[in-house]
C-alpha cells in the first residue's frame, strides 16, 4: 500500500531552476553543522534526506543519461553550500597580511568551495544514473558521495578537510570503527545513516519506508556498542618519557620576523625550563611547534648553541624549523619546511623534510608561478621560491633518543588517511614506529573552527593507525592522544603555555585499517554499488 508522501516533500520534489539549486545550497550549509566543533549528527540527517529528495525531483520522467546534468548540478550546490559554510575560516589568514593578500580572500572562502563542489556533483551525478524509487536510492548515494569523498582527498593534491565520515568520527564510540574501515569507510556510513530517514516520507510499502531507518539505528547503535567495548581501560604508558609540549601562543604577523629572533628564542627556552609540576618528573623530551625560528637555525651556531645549552643533561629537543640546503651548480637555494632533533650538545642528530606542501600557502604550482610572479604575487609563507617538498614520504621515520621511532607530520599531513604510514616505510633498527608526531602553525586561523577541525582530523589518524599522537601547535591546541582516540592531555586556544605528559603505547599488532588501508572502503563502496543497481534492476 503506498502512502502519499508529506506535501513539504512533494514541493521539494518539484522545485526547479534556481529554487532547486539554491534549496541544495541551504541544506548543504546546514550539513556543515555535523562537523567540529559543532557535531550536530542530526544536521546531517535533514541535510541528506532532503537532498535526497531533490534528486527524486530531478532524477524522475528522465531517461537513465538525462538525469545526470540536473543531478549533478544539485549535487554542485549542495557541496558549494557545505564547504562555504564549513570553511569559511579559511578568509582569516588572507587578514594575517591583509595588504598582500586581501584582494586574494574571495578565492579562498567563495573559489576554493565552488571548485570542490564539483566532486559533490560528480558524486550526485553517478547516483543519479542508478537513481529509482525505493531504498536503492540511498546506497546510490552512498557511492557517489563515497566516492566523491575519495576523489577529493586525492586528485590535485588532495584536500579531505572536514569529509563527511567525521560527522561520526568526532565521538568516541564511533570513532573506533576508523581503526578497521578508515575515514573513507566512516563517510560511506555517515551517508547510509544519514540519508536513511528520507525513506520515512517516500510514499512505499512500510517495510520500505521504514526499513532503512531502523537498520539506520541498528548499526549505529551496534557501533556504539563496539567502541565501548573495544575502547576498554587507560592505555598504558611507555616507561622513562616524560614529554613537554611548548605552546609560545605567537601571534602570525609577528612570527617570521627576523628581527624578532632573539625574542623568539629566548620565550622558548623560558616555556621548556619551567619547573615540572610538584612530584611529576622532568622532562625527556622537548617538542616546539612548526616553523619554530623566524631564522635558519642550522646556519646560526650561536642560536644553536643557546639553545642546546637551554637543554638539560639527557634532553633532547623535536622541533620545526625552516631548512636549506645547498644548490647544485645552476640552481637555487632549496628550502624546506622541516622537524629537526637536536641534542643536548647542539647536534642535529635527524631531520625530516615536509612532503606534502599546502597549495598557494608554502609553494605555488608550477603552472602559474612565473605568471604570478610576474603580477608581484607570492604564497603566504614568504620564502624564495616557495618550499620544496621532501624527495620521500619513508623519510618521516625519525630516530629520537630515548623515543620508539617517531612518525613525523608537518601541518595539515596529519589530516590524510592512509598516508600517515607510506608503504614499505623502513623503522631505524626494523622496530615498528611507536607514535605520530604532528607539528603545526594555526596561528593563520585565529579562534575559529579551523584549529578545533584540525585536532579532530588529527585525531582519529592516531585511531587509524593504533599510535598515539603527540600535537604541538604554536596557538593550539597542543594534545597527546591516546591510540584509542583519547585525549589524554590538552591545551586551550590562543594561550602561551606549556603541556607536560607521559606517552602512551602504541597498539601491538596494529590496526587492520593500518594494514589493509582503504581496503575495506573500497568493498563497501563497491557493495553499495552492487546494491543501488540491484535495486535499480527489481523496480
């Protein structure tokens, strides 16, 4: 027996044109609400159901190839909406030097979204193509959007800042299924939950209409169930570390300076000789965050030397830093954005050279550096020439005295899954990395959702990979995160302060997301796939 469908879902069915668009911008938007630090999983739900019903609008009196263009352009708006509204903070670091860059702040909080929706219209498209009445049409969208999503983190460098999996991904619970399915396969749930209740307004036979939603309810509820279960007691800890995380709170239009060197320097050193709290042990190690010196520390054996004498016997400092090294004949000087260790009697014992640089931030693409140059136009960090990546992903295995090896992760490295751990990685002395060190600059965001997405994102790669993660932002917020996805320690926001910690143990064994990477992704995607044409074929 079917059963009209409400009259709200019947009108949305029928927009057209600009009403269409300009609904799936609104409840895209809406969307953006599901991610830090507002974690609203119900925003979601309402944002995908009616989507869903807007395809149904588009997808219906249409043959199969006719109803990817209006899909497709659904799906464009929808994801233009969501990233505007979730990235919108990514204009305060065109303000940081607003004489050099504000013409450029359009680009940045309108360009960048609009470009990427087109993902989300590739997505809505393809499930469009498999689009029929009934619950097929959710799984449809699951592999589009799945798809979409993965596609995203990517092609041309890839960006997965804030992909819709992290819309279960910032509980607890739920974040422990990202240690066998990853991100991509937490987004594939995300969407199948999320979407699932727009089959309650679909005017089918009940077992259609409300099936979805309660097998919805089961697998969230059994999530939950399983992350309790698998989060059990306090990880331990690994015996004779003590960590101190240095957050000098330095604001970005002062941080690159030079002639701020030596008071820079001098409040680093202050924040890591503060006294330990009383019956807590002193440090063994030191961590600073990215980009550290306004200088290149390497070439200043008088800054080098001050700071190894700021050091106490046995302690060895983890830090970002600004490197260079020599040009062959011909060329210029490369520079790196690095993490250096140094010890206690100034040697640079190890290094590790960013890989995966930002866009327009650290470097300009090839492609248009020489005619942006020519218009007197830069990236954000002001070094000649732009950084250069580091020649290999391997290289981020850091050998740390008195530390298992350290995965090491400049900025937003840490907000890729799967790339946390490159294949065939080699351990010094073929013992497994025992933890994730991410060093970062959010100075260029200011007290916005920017920095609270980035910790998130952050986290659940320690969750991953079964390591613990030790985070030291310049501003914040600095934490030390338990393999589990706990938060063990933290600091707040825009605050100069220091964080003492023990480390906790990684995971023996690993994880299957760890072994297996997007594996388990790639099966889900392709059994929603298999659903949505199989539905597609009974009806």
């Amino acid at each position: 027996m079917n059963v009209p469908a409400p009259g709200f879902v019947r009108a949305i069915r029928r927009l057209t044109g600009w009403r269409r668009l300009g609904l799936a911008w609104l409840v895209g938007a809406v969307a953006a609400l599901a991610m830090p630090p507002f974690g609203m999983l119900p925003a979601l739900a309402v944002s995908l159901s009616a989507a869903t019903w807007l395809l149904d609008g588009a997808a219906s009196d249409r043959t199969t190839l006719r109803r990817f263009w209006p899909c497709f352009l659904i799906g464009w708006a929808w994801g233009f909406g969501y990233l505007t509204a979730g990235l919108w903070w990514l204009g305060q670091a065109f303000l940081v030097e607003a004489d050099a860059f504000l013409w450029a702040l359009p680009l940045g909080v309108i360009g960048l979204p609009f470009g990427l929706g087109l993902f989300y219209g590739a997505g809505f498209g393809a499930a469009g193509l498999m689009w029929r009445r009934g619950p097929g049409r959710i799984a449809a969208l699951a592999f589009g959007i799945g798809a979409a999503e993965w596609l995203r983190g990517h092609l041309f460098t890839g960006f997965p800042w804030n992909t819709l999996g992290m819309a279960l991904a910032q509980n607890l619970w739920l974040m422990q299924w990202g240690a066998a399915i990853g991100l991509y396969g937490l987004t594939v749930l995300a969407v199948l939950i999320c979407a699932a209740p727009a089959t309650l307004a679909t005017g089918t036979r009940p077992r259609s209409r409300f099936g979805p939603s309660a097998a919805a309810a089961i697998v969230l509820i059994g999530m939950a169930l399983y992350g309790a279960v698998r989060l059990g007691p306090p990880d331990p800890v690994v015996a004779g570390v003590r960590l101190r995380l240095v957050q000098p709170n330095l604001p970005q239009d002062a941080k690159f300076r030079p002639e701020n060197r030596t008071d820079i320097v001098d409040r680093y050193i202050e924040l890591s000789q503060r006294p330990a709290e009383a019956g807590e042990p002193e440090p063994t190690h030191i961590v600073w965050p990215e980009s550290a010196f306004p200088f290149l520390i390497q070439r200043d054996p008088d800054a080098l030397a001050k700071v190894a004498a700021g050091l106490k016997p046995g302690q060895h400092l983890i830090t970002g830093a600004a490197r260079a090294e020599e040009p062959l004949p011909g060329e210029r000087l490369r520079y790196f954005n690095a993490v250096l260790v140094i010890g206690p009697d100034g040697t640079i014992s190890d290094s590790y050279d960013k890989v995966h640089l930002v866009p327009f931030g650290e470097y300009l693409p090839a492609p248009l550096d020489a005619a942006l140059r020519a218009l007197g136009l830069r990236q954000f960090v002001a070094i000649p020439g732009g950084f250069s990546a580091g020649a290999r992903a391997a290289q981020r295995i850091l050998a740390v005295p008195g530390l298992p090896p350290v995965v090491a992760t400049i900025c937003y490295e840490a907000i890729f899954p799967g790339a946390i751990l490159p294949a065939g990685h080699v351990a010094p002395s073929d013992r497994p990395p025992g933890l994730i060190l991410n060093v970062t600059n959010d100075a260029w965001f200011g007290d916005t959702p920017g920095p609270r997405q980035h910790l998130a994102q952050a986290r659940l790669r320690a969750v991953e990979e079964g390591l613990p993660m030790v985070r030291d932002a310049n501003t914040g917020i600095s934490a030390v995160i338990d393999p589990h996805g706990r938060i063990v320690a933290r600091t707040p926001l825009d605050q100069e302060t220091w964080l003492d910690a023990d480390l906790p143990a990684r995971i023996v064994g690993g994880t299957l997301y760890g072994r297996f990477g997007d594996a388990a992704f790639a099966l889900m995607l392709a059994a929603c796939l298999g659903g949505a044409l199989r539905a597609g074929r009974r009806t």
